[in-house]
C-alpha cells in the first residue's frame, strides 16, 4: 500500500519551498546561485560523457581553459629546470 502522506511535493508545498529558500538565500543571490549550479552540472555532464566516451572533443570552454593552464604550468617548470618534473614522494606513509 502506498502511503500518500510520503512523495513528490505539490503545488503549495512547492511555494513554501520556494518561500523558504528566497529567504535563506535572498532574492539577488538566487540568479547567481542558479548560474553556478548550471555551470557545476553542465560540467559534470561533460566529465561523466568523457569517462565513458574517452574523448577530448566534448570538453566545456571552462575545462579546456584548466587544462591549457596546467600544460603552461608543467612546460615553464620544465623549461626552468631543464629537466622532467616528477613527482615527489614523501616515503614516510605505507
């Protein structure tokens, strides 16, 4: 049997809810919050594509952006030192 006091909310208690999250959050930060949680999922949209994909083609301007920073990062270091970076490792942990 289905209990029909436990599911999805209706129509009110969806305006309470509404209520409730423009008080906490405040109505000029609700645009901003909406935008940054678009932007997380678009992403993880694109990582979780990739994964099962395994392609590069499909990469948010965001992660392309990331990845060009850490290939600069990786080649100044390489040209400063002359040598290739590698990882250190701290021997202490088993």
């Amino acid at each position: 049997m289905i209990n029909t006091l436990i599911g999805m909310p209706q129509g009110l208690e969806w305006l309470v809810i509404l209520a409730i999250v423009v008080l906490v959050f405040g109505a000029a930060k609700l645009p901003d919050l909406a935008r940054s949680s678009g932007q997380a999922l678009r992403i993880f949209k694109t990582e979780t594509k990739d994964l099962r994909d395994g392609d590069d083609k499909d990469k948010s301007p965001e992660q392309r952006e990331i990845e060009a920073r850490n290939e600069a990062a990786d080649e100044s270091r390489t040209q400063a030192t002359g040598d290739v970076v590698r990882e250190q490792r701290d021997d202490t942990t088993a």
